[in-house]
C-alpha cells in the first residue's frame, strides 16, 4: 500500500487543529454535497464572479465523480488498470506538492481513482487536494471511500479521524483513531490526538488512558493539555 505521508494540507491541518481544539473551538468547513455526474458544487445562482470561477473550477476537477456524505461514487467509464491507478497517483502526488494548485491537484487525482476506483490512496490523495481548497466535507467523503477499500490503512483512517475532529465529532474521531492503534500504534501522535478528542468529549478517563499511552510512547502532547485535564480531572 503506497503511504501519501509527505503531502502539504495535512501538517498545517493538524496545526490547526490543536490550537482551535485547545482555544475551545473547532473549524467546519461549511461546504456541501451534491449529486449528479458533473463533479462536484455546481455553480449557484447570485454568486460572486470569484465564487463562480471556484465552484466552476471544482466541477471541472471532479467531473466522472458524485460526492455524498459518505462516499465517492464514480459516474464515468473507468479503466480497472491497478498499474495505472498507482502511476497516476503518484504523479498526482508530485503535481500537488510542486505547483500547489488545488484544483490541477484535484483533477490528477480524479484521474487516478477513475484509472481504477477500487485504489484507496487514490482517494486519500483526492482528499488531500480537496482540503487545499477548505473543502473538508467532499474530502471526508473521500477518506470515507478509502476507509471503505482498505480499512487496514492507518493513514486514511487517521485522517478521517482528523476531519471528524474537526467537524466536532469527538466520539468518531476517537472511534478512527482506535483503530489506527490496532496495526500501528505510533503512527503519528495518535494517543495524543486520542486524549485531546476524548478531552473534549467529557471523557476524561479515557483522556487519562490515552495521555498515559502518549507520554509512554514520547508522542507529542501539546504543554497545556495536561494542566486543563488537571483542572477538570485528577489524574487516576
């Protein structure tokens, strides 16, 4: 299984999600779904020539894609070539981290899943590009996908968990997360990550649980977790 780990969007990602989630708020990303075979966000009516060009742009990068809450459905004639779909995901990998433009990233990766939709990493790139645009809602029905095709894969779940954070979803961030644990527990601080959502999820005792495992393990906690669990939680 080819590992996006080097990939741009998802180290300020993660930033950001420690100083909002600390700060006692979340970001969302207010972006929705929609359906049909033109890709995704159509254009609307009334909006602003920029809005337009964006909207316009993401339907033309996702054309041969739906986006539900759940999934990625694919619309268009696809090839099933395995060899194929990991070239163009690679490719895709290097157009997005050396032009950094979203919507060429996006479409190079929609070239990818469409080269054979059952390639997980496909998709977990196609969530990376998204997310370069803010579009965390079509980026987490795209890990969703790629959880669905290979649930054995830490990263993609791990960055599910990530958006589900994000998206005030403590509990099911926690739930991805427990799962990374199971074929790779220290992938990428995830008992830290795993205290600070159990943290905000009033579960404090977990909170406790999985601070212990992080610390054991020299993951990184950031310093004033430990000080705000104390003030609603004696350490066990």
């Amino acid at each position: 299984m080819m590992k996006l780990l080097e990939i741009k969007p998802w180290a300020g990602l993660v930033v950001a999600l420690i100083t909002t989630a600390l700060a006692g708020c979340v970001p969302k990303d207010n972006a929705g779904l929609t359906s049909g075979s033109g890709g995704a966000s159509p254009v609307e009516d009334g909006a602003s020539p920029k809005s337009r060009l964006e909207s316009q742009r993401l339907a033309d990068a996702t054309r041969g894609l739906r986006f539900t809450r759940d999934q990625v459905e694919v619309t268009a004639r696809t090839s099933n070539d395995r060899p194929a779909a990991v070239a163009k995901t690679a490719s895709a990998v290097k157009v997005m981290n050396e032009r950094n433009i979203w919507f060429v990233a996006v479409g190079a990766f929609r070239d990818a899943v469409l080269a054979d939709p059952r390639y997980a990493p496909a998709y977990v790139g196609l969530a990376d590009a998204l997310l370069m645009e803010g579009k965390t809602d079509l980026a987490q029905a795209a890990l969703r996908t790629a959880v669905r095709l290979d649930g054995r894969d830490p990263e993609a779940r791990y960055r599910l968990g990530l958006l589900r954070q994000m998206d005030s979803d403590y509990a099911g961030a926690v739930l991805e997360w427990t799962e990374v644990v199971k074929f790779a527990p220290d992938h990428a601080d995830v008992y830290a990550r795993m205290a600070i959502a159990s943290y905000y999820a009033r579960d404090y005792r977990s909170a406790w649980e999985y601070l212990s495992q992080a610390e054991a393990r020299k993951q990184n906690v950031p310093p004033q977790f430990k000080p705000m669990l104390l003030e609603v939680s004696p350490r066990p």
